[in-house]
C-alpha cells in the first residue's frame, strides 16, 4: 500500500496483487528457493534486493495539481502541455508539468467549452435558450492575455492553424458545419478577415486535411449541391463540382483514406426508399469509385482505410478503389484516436472489442468490459473499468503491443469525467476538484 496527500486528504494507493484485475489477468506466482541453492547467492540475492529498495518506483497516479470546478465547468488539456479550466467565467491556465499556474483571464460569461487553435484559446459563452450573438472572444494561450472578439463562432481546421469565422445554422449538422452568411479567415494575432466566401444561400464547411505535401484545403457544399474547393491562405476556388442528393448530416460526408466519401441515394429518387451508394471523390472532387453502401449507416476513417458500420458489422474498404479488405459481422463501430483504431460491438464505445489492426481487422489489444478516457496518451490509450460490483474502478494502460491492458491503479472513491494526455490523468472529483495525476507507461 503507498499513501499520497492529495487536496487535504489522503489516497491509498493498492500496489499488491489484490488489485481487483479481472478473473483472467493471472498474478504471478510465488517460487521457493531449493534448500540446495549456495548460501553466497542467497546473500548476493538480498544484498541487491536492499539496494533497490532504497529507490522505490513512484507510484502509479503521482498527484500534480488539484482545482475547484464547477459539475458543468468545461476543462480541456491541450497538445503543449497545459490544463484549461474554466470556474464562474474565469479561465486559468495550469502547466501540466510542475502544476502550476501560468495565467488566469476572465470572460463575460462562462463557455459551454473550451478550444484552442491558432495559439489561442476560442471562448464561446454559452447562450442557453436566449440565442443571443455572445460572439467568440480569443485570449493568448501563451500569457492568457485578451487578443480580440468577434460576432459569430470560430472553428479550426484540422491540420491547418487557419481559424475560420462562421455564423451557424442550427440543425443536427454539429456546430459549424452547416454555415450561412459568409466564411471569414480570421488573422489570429488581430482578429482582423483575412479574405471572405459569401455563401448565397446554406452550405456544409468541411476541412479537407493535406497530404503528399498537399495543405489542408476548405471544403463547402453549398444547397445547389455545388461543391466548392477552397485555398485556406487566400479563399480563392481551385475546383468545382456537382455532387449527388444526400442528406449532408453530421457524419456525410466524410474524409477517409485521403478521399471525400458521401453516402447518397442510387438515384435522384426518394431518399427514404432508394438503395444507398458509396462514392468517393479525390481532393479535386473527381469521382473515385461508387460502390452499394448495403445497411451501412455510416462511412468513418479507419487507418489508411474506409469503414462501413452498419447493424450487419463493420466493412473495410480501400480508398483506392473501394474493394473490400475485410469484414467483422460482430462489429457495430469503429473510432480512430490519434494512431490508433478502436472497435466497438455497438455504435459507441460502451462495448469495446479492442484494439485492432485496421489494415487486416485483427484484434490487437481485447478491451472487452473496459471503458475508453477520453484522450490518449500518444502512442498508448488509457481505460477504465468497474470491478467489485462498481465499488472499485481500475484505470490501465491499453497499448497495440499488448494483449490486454496493464492496470495501473485503483481511481479514488468520487472520481469521473476523465481526461487523459501524454502522461497525464485528470478526473474531476463529487467534492468539487479537478484532480490531474502524473503516470508513467511500464513496460
């Protein structure tokens, strides 16, 4: 057992074997020393034994910091290594490294979350029921410094530092996907346009990430089903196309295997009744390939593949020509996070299969009964999972190269909403803290 002062209280931490590991995580087993085994190495044996005990591993979760938070306060770790939390309108800024505070900025109102892009942080207060313009106010992410602000909402490009001023459209297209009015690149250290897209009527925003040297792109499809490719340094169009009627949702279309994949009617006839088809287009918008989407309800990146989930399992197919490479009937869904492909037996992660090889579909890491943490730690992710009829919950270590996760320790009693980054742990607490623990990858 190893003890830790953590916020006034004290953690104990179970380092032994009676840990609550599933039925199947086997302990090692203890061996006897034969009565043969010469004296002299029983005593070199102890002697080296003393000499390690003097410098004992740290424990598993090592406290880092510890703030006041609200239930509903949001809080974000960032790329570069610090804690964002916001607590009544004020956000500070916290180094994920030695747990200190770099800045605390305050804000007119409290933001329903918090982002940053640009070497920004993107505050957009909540506007409940009002619908109210609040606007989108930047602050440095450097010295929390106020930078400008802006009517409307922000959003960032993956793969790009370009930020992009929208006005949104409420609908179930996720915010600012579905934009009207205009798009405006905004000029990160002023605030000022860069250059300007008038959209006549509604179109879907879309990035298009680079690759091949290629920089990310912008993509708008606009209600005439006129799609538009745009240069993000200048807005000026490089190409246009028509694209097939489709529902243009959430999730369709998509970027996947470096093309854009739409689900849409065979025909121009009754979504509802038509049979569904796959197409994908090149960044130029050329037509790749069309394929039947079956029961498939959704096309999603899979590694360096496509995949189609749908209730009759997960299909993967190649983005260069849209053939099959494997299919899993017991597969409701896949996620990529960061490098690494997750499969689940529903549409979303309360059923993990694992970790899997999204080029053969082979499970890598079983993640049977584990639950992921949001984030990852770079080359591993973190899960979590109930044992001891939910009086206990386990947070482990999920890597590619093992076969099942490697717990690390018990979370406090009280703990939930995990975050996780590049050695970090952050959980918030029923006693109203944020809790970020430090952890190492063992091997």
């Amino acid at each position: 057992m190893a003890a830790e002062t953590f916020g006034g209280a004290t953690v104990v931490i179970d380092l032994g074997l009676s840990r609550g590991e599933p039925d199947e995580y086997a302990s090692p087993q203890g061996r006897t020393v034969p009565r043969w085994f010469p004296a002299a190495l029983i005593a070199v044996i102890v002697l080296l034994g003393s000499a390690a005990s003097a410098a004992p591993p740290p424990p598993p979760l090592s406290p880092v910091l510890s703030v006041a938070i609200g239930p509903a306060d949001p809080y974000t770790l960032t790329g570069t290594g610090e804690l964002l939390a916001q607590s009544l309108g004020t956000v500070a800024a916290y180094d994920l490294g030695d747990g200190r505070m770099r800045w605390q900025a305050g804000s007119e109102a409290p933001s329903y979350r918090l982002r940053t892009g640009g070497g920004l942080v993107l505050l957009r207060p909540y506007a409940g029921s009002t619908r109210v313009d609040r606007g989108t106010t930047a602050v440095s992410l450097a010295d929390g410094s106020a930078r400008w602000r802006r009517p409307g909402s922000v959003v960032t490009v993956a793969g790009s530092d370009t930020l992009l001023a929208v006005t949104a459209v409420r609908s179930f297209s996720g915010p600012g996907r579905r934009v009207q009015g205009a798009v405006e690149a905004v000029e990160p250290v002023t605030g000022r346009t860069r250059w300007r897209v008038p959209i006549p009527s509604t179109a879907v925003l879309l990035g298009l990430p680079g690759a091949a040297g290629r920089p990310a792109r912008m993509l708008l499809v606009h209600d005439d089903r006129t799609a538009a490719v745009h240069d993000l340094a200048t807005g000026a169009t490089l190409t246009r196309a028509r694209l097939p009627a489709a529902d243009y949702g959430p999730d369709n279309p998509v970027v996947a295997g470096g093309l854009l994949l739409l689900r849409h009617p065979a025909t121009d006839g009754d979504p509802a009744t038509d049979a569904r088809m796959v197409t994908a287009f090149d960044p130029g918008l050329r037509q790749r390939w069309s394929r039947p989407a079956g029961s498939a309800y959704g096309a999603v990146p899979c590694g360096e593949l496509a995949c189609l989930a749908g209730p009759d399992g997960v299909r993967a197919v190649r983005a260069a020509d849209g053939a099959e490479a494997w299919f899993r009937p017991g597969w409701r869904g896949v996620e990529q996070h960061g490098g690494m492909v997750v499969a689940s037996g529903t549409a979303g992660e309360t059923d993990l299969v694992g970790i899997v090889d999204p080029g053969t579909g082979r499970v890598l890491t079983d993640l049977h009964g584990w639950r992921l943490v949001s984030g990852t730690g770079g080359d591993h992710l973190l899960v979590t999972r109930t044992v001891r009829a939910g009086a206990r919950t386990m947070v482990a270590v999920a890597a590619p190269g093992d076969a099942r996760p490697r717990p690390l320790s018990d979370l406090p009693a009280g703990t939930g909403d995990c975050q996780a980054g590049p050695g970090r742990l952050a959980c918030r607490s029923i006693s109203g803290e944020l809790k970020v623990w430090a952890y190492e990858r063992r091997g």
